[in-house]
C-alpha cells in the first residue's frame, strides 16, 4: 500500500479523490456522521498498532537528536489516541454546512434564485506538525463534504500512515467513498511539487507549519491557497486603559504560549501612559524571563535591562519569550504602525473610551481586532467554530479561524418556469 | 499627467492606491454617494472632450481595419455617456456592503464576536473591452470603499484616459481621496507586470476580456485573481422535459447572444426524447443560421446538414453561432459530461420532475444552476445585484456574478472587558 510519489501516482491520487469527492458532496448528514464514529473507534481500538508505528518516527528523532519538545509533539499515547478519536466525534457533532441556504431571493420575471454553501470538491492539506492533524483534518473534510490529500512531514511519518491506514480502512464499511481520503506517503518535496500543480483536480491547498513551508506552497502552487505566513501580533495600551486590565492582558498575550501564531510579539504604548504603565509591567515581563526590546523613548522610561529594537524587531515573529516595546504619541502613530509592520493577523487595544475603541476595530487592517481582550483569542475553538483547519490572514474567500464552513464555497440554484433573456 | 510604465511610477502608484485605500474604508456612504453623483454630472457636462479623445482612438482602429464589431463597442456617443454616468447614479442607489454585521455572536466568556465586511483596500481592474468599463468599476470599487489601479486596453487608450481625467478632476472635490483612483496610462504589457507584482500594495486582480488575457494574469500574478476563463455552458433536455420550454430555453441561450460567456456552448438530449426534440430544434437553429456539430446519434436522428463533433467540439467556447449536440443515455451520463468538459460557469436542466431537477443542481460542480430557465440569465443585473465587476468560475471567494458584496471581504471585531486566556 505505499504510494511511489512519481508524477503518475500522485495524478492519479488526485484524480481518485475528484471522483470520491462527487459522491461525498451528496452524502446525507447523518452518513458522514456514522463514519466519523466508526472512524474514532477505530482509533482506540488499534492503539497498540499506532503506537508501535508511532515508536518508529521517535526513534528516528532520538537518533537525530530532534528536540525534546519536537519529540514531545511527536509521541502518540493512549491519552493523545483517545483525543484524536474524541475530536472526529466534537466533529460529528458540529452541524453539517453543506446544503445551508445563505440566502434565497425571486426576480421580477418569477426566477428563485437560492445561493447554496456546497463543498470544495478536494482539498489538499499540506503539514508538518503533530501526528493528530490527520485524523483532525480528515475529519474536518470528510464533515464538510470534501475529499482530502494530506501530505505530512518526515518526522512523523510512520505514526501518518499508520493513522491514515486505520481510518481508510473504516471506509470501506460505511457509505463514505473509500477514495475520499488519500495521503501522499512520500518524504520529498518533489511529491508536493506535483500535488500543487493538480488545479484540474484540487480545488484549495491549505498550508500548516512554518513560514518557509507555507512561502514554498504559495510560490509552487497553480492551486489557490488559503494560508497566513506569520503572526506578528500588537497589543496598543491607550493613555485611556485601565493599567491593571492592560498588565493582564498584555501579559497572558506574551507569556501563555509565546510559540503560537497569535501571541503578541509588539507592544505599543501611548506616551501620557508610558511613565506609569511600562515600569510595572516591564517588572512583570522580565520576572516571566521575557527579553524586551525597546524603542529610544521605551528605554528612557524603564531603561534597566532594556535592549534598544533595530528597525528589524517590529516585523519580526519571535515565538519565544522576546517582546518588542515602542511608546508613540497618538492612537493615530499606533494605527498605522500595525498596518506598516503587522502581519494581519490579531491585533489589541486596551481603552476605556469605546469611540478610541471602535476607530481602533475600524482602521486596523488584520484579520481579527480586539478590544479589551488578548489575541490569543485568535482560534477556532474560541471563537466557537469547534474546530480549525487553520488561520488565514488572506482577504479572499476565508479570514481569520478556519472552521467548517470556511471549507465550503456556494452555487447559485436558479429555478424558473421556462424564463428566457428578453 | 501621462504616467510612465516604469516599474518605480507602478509601485508608487499602488503606494499612493494603498494610502487612500484606509481613509476610503472609513468614509459614509452619504460621501461616497456624493462623489458618484458628482462624477455622473461630469461625464456629461463634459461630453464634447470625451467624444474628441475617444475619435482618436476611433482614427486608429479604423486605420488598422479592425472588425466594425469592435469599432462599435469602441465608440463613445452621447446616449452612451448618459448611460455611463445612470450607472454611476445607480451604484450611488445600491446598499453600502461596507460595515454590515454579518453575524454577532456572544462566547461564555463574555466575549462578543462581530464578523463584519470591510472593503478589500485596493482592486486592480485589467481589462480589454469598452471604454464604459472604466467609470463603471470606478464607481463599483469606491461605493464598496476600494481603492482601484485600472488598465485597459491599447485599442480604447485615449477614451480611457479621457474618462479617468474628467473623474479625477471631480475627487478633489469631494471628501473621497484623491489618490483612490489611478489609471495606468500605458498601452505595454509590462506595466501590466509590473502591477501584478505588488501583492504588498494591492490585495485583489480582476482580469476582465478574452480567453488569452486572463490566463495571463493569473500566470504572472502574485496577487489573488477572481476570475472566469471561459464559458461552456450545457443544457441538458430530459426525457422528461416540456419539448416546447426545451424549444425556446435552448434557442434563447444559443442564439439571443452567442458572443457571451453565459451562451450555450453544447445541448445534451436524453436519447428517450432525441427523436421528437432533436428535428424541430435543430430545425429552429439552422434556421438562424447556427452551425450544429453532432455526435454519431445527433447524425442519425437529425443528419442533414450537421457536422461530425470531434473530441475536441466537447471543450469548445465558440462565443459564435455553432452549439455541439450530444445524446445521452441517462441523466447521469449528462452531469458526468458537464462535470468533465464543461467550465464551471452555467448549467441548465429542462424538465418537468422535480426530483430529477434537484438532482442536477446538486450534482453538477458549477457557479450558476438552472431548472427551466435559460443559462443567459447569468449576469449580476439579472441576479438583483445591479451591477457587476464580472463573474467568477473560482470557488474560492466569490462564484458566478460578482456585485459589490464580492468586493468586500471581512474582519472579526471582537469586545471583551479584560479577557485573557486560560
């Protein structure tokens, strides 16, 4: 069953999940539902299989001498087993957004015309993370109708297959077309080279992993991309904030996971504010071991222990325990600083002033805004979506978390009496 | 004024586009109507100017002999100016997309959740058809609060320039910002290049003309493209179908336009109903003139006169009066052809089962549907949008006629009273 990743095999892989993808989109709710289940008690039931697969990618790590939290990422238990399965069952349990009228309007000449969220068709999922997101992504693709081509990474690419081996498997004994699912079971890059250049076949590629993964999808890619390079999130401290709301804020969006996409790694704070607000808080960060590297003004206000930013600092993505600190004059000057050096992605106003507030909201080009709440909101679970695919910092089709319903597109459904263009 | 197509006058361009963008995004639609006005009371005070630049353009197609066809759409009269400015007046009449609430949602933590629509910020229109299209997607982009960089094609340089200047002129009195529109005033592919580059700057390409053009953009762009490349759209008459509303549906789509992308391209017949329906309509085509192109058992039941369908008549856009005719076994055996040949732009159905009708709609993978209804009512006028920037067969973003709303895409607004995460 493994898969050469020559040019014939993967257009042929692609070419299967068109095909199984037809038969999907017009599989009721409740079948997809029944495979999901049976999908997550497959899981549990072959953990031991999984795990002795699994112990083969850590050893490969150990031998290369990964780090331990790479290593930690990697390992499949009975715990992180009985997760996955319970994941594909929150997905049976989100509601199906295939069919869902968006709207439905009558014409003058008496044509109905209902705009119908309807699938992709397939998706291509392209990952180098933890060995979860392929049974969380096959879940989340085969819910929304979509057939899916998962290519994962090398590290991890016993504990892949063996996933994908159970979960295919289960196909067969439901109404799900056993080509829905498909895995690129290939360590070169050579195989996703050919998978994105499958457009006649593959209707979206989403990209999981780091920038320089995702910079080579979206530059090799004749098949659109919903993706995000990078997070570099603000969070504008107000001369109008309330100090201790700010100091909690700023502090769990730096420090509660500083290696996700959505923590912050600038801090801009208003000048009338910065004499009483950056001493303390800067005492918060540096008891956290957080590194801070401040503008001029920033260094002057709470100069001990302070690096000086370079122009460098406010577009860079840290993901890790270092903060950049800039002090400016106005809401303005804070404004468009996010919209030069940001990432699009989640920025934070901390404010009483629900006008100072709302020109924030307004005027800051990203994909989420905040007011008075820390960017590590940013997530499909929080936001209530159950689940993500992943985050978008594109403007087209999907911005922000990516949940179910961002995995569908719509048709228009026109019916007439025999009407014709006059 | 004359701007040249070097690569530093395009980039500031996109950077002057892009300034203007976020002061636009911002503004009421009682200024943004305004200035439509304003620019409508323009083009026809200043008539005379533009008709004496558009003879320029005239004088040059008429010496390089191109098609009367194209003389035509070329020219600018005085009813056609009136008509351009009535669009700009009917777009200051079509709801402000910008700020609307497209859903509101409360997390147990308190969190409020506000996914709203905010313009794209920059649009560039790459266009090749009439010189209408300039002020009508000035007027589309700013009403939905765009920045737009527009360029159109060699043969209407001079009109298109002479549109651009007059409405210019009227924003700097007007509350819009001057900068919000540019035109880039070179009849060189390069500049085209140049322009596609400047994903920093511009955040969406709407390619609007011929087959070879679009293909072009969405080769060397670098920024997302909505698009169509062609159409080849189907009807599929039923055995079940009314053969009078088969009749009239058919020769609507075939003949009332055929050089558009929404005509029908290729009739598929049920072989239940070939016999009564195939002699009469092709009867009613040959007699306006339509050239058929059959497969073998289009020739046995309605030879005379038909031509032999190669493999290739399947893919065709003939945008002529010539229509490929198959017969098929079944009403699977028709959505499998759509589904295979077909461009994913609009499909039609005729017949009296409504089970069967549904079934088509949903199986078939394209951006506009039709039970009983001609394929020609794809078109954002038809759909109720009032107008339209052109019509997708993407699925990601926006599918079938783009309106106002497909300029825009959304951001997560969100409010908390001091948030953090757990």
């Amino acid at each position: 069953m493994r898969i050469k990743s020559s040019t014939h095999a993967i257009v042929q892989m692609a070419v299967r999940a068109k095909v199984a993808s037809r038969g999907l989109s017009l599989l009721p709710t409740s079948a997809k539902n029944a495979a999901l289940h049976a999908m997550a008690k497959a899981l549990t039931q072959e953990k031991s299989y999984l795990m002795k697969e699994n112990q083969k990618d850590l050893q490969a790590a150990r031998k290369q001498d990964y780090p331990q939290a790479l290593i930690d990422r990697l390992t499949l238990n009975s715990k992180r087993i009985d997760e996955m399965a319970q994941c594909l069952r929150d997905t049976a349990k989100l509601k199906d957004p295939v069919g869902e009228a968006l709207n439905t309007w009558k014409r003058p000449n008496g044509l109905v015309i209902k705009k119908v969220r309807v699938p992709f068709g397939v998706v291509g999922i392209i990952y180098e993370s933890r060995p979860n997101v392929t049974s969380d992504c096959i879940g989340l693709c085969l819910k929304s109708g979509n057939a899916v081509i998962l290519k994962g990474g090398k590290e991890a690419f016993y504990s892949n297959r063996a996933i994908f081996f159970v979960l295919k498997n289960v196909l067969k004994h439901t109404q799900m077309p056993h080509e829905a699912i498909q895995l690129v079971a290939s360590t070169d890059r050579q195989a996703v080279n050919i998978l994105l250049r499958q457009a006649q076949y593959v209707d979206l590629i989403v990209p999981r992993g780091g920038e320089e993964l995702i910079r080579f999808v979206a530059k090799y890619s004749s098949i659109p991309v919903v993706k995000h390079y990078k997070g570099v999130c603000h969070t504008y401290v107000s001369d109008k904030a309330d100090i201790n709301m700010a100091r909690s804020i700023c502090f769990n969006a730096k420090v509660q996971r500083p290696g996700v996409c959505n923590a912050m790694e600038t801090m801009l704070v208003n000048r009338n504010i910065a004499k009483r607000f950056l001493p303390v808080m800067i005492d918060d960060f540096h008891k956290a071991g957080v590194e801070i590297r401040g503008c001029p003004k920033t260094l002057r206000v709470a100069g001990s222990g302070i690096k000086l930013a370079t122009e460098k600092d406010w577009r860079e993505e840290y993901l890790d325990l270092i903060l950049s600190v800039k002090v400016v004059d106005s809401l303005k000057e804070a404004i468009e600083h996010i919209n030069t050096y940001g990432s699009h992605h989640s920025d934070a106003i901390v404010t009483k002033d629900n006008k100072e507030a709302e020109q924030f909201l307004k005027a800051v080009d990203s994909a989420c805004l905040y007011a008075n709440a820390s960017t590590r909101f940013t997530d499909g679970y929080q936001f209530g979506f159950g689940a993500e695919v992943g985050i978008s910092t594109d403007k087209l089709h999907a911005r922000g978390p990516m949940g179910l319903e961002e995995l569908t597109t719509y048709k228009y459904q026109v019916y007439g009496k025999g009407q014709i263009r006059k």
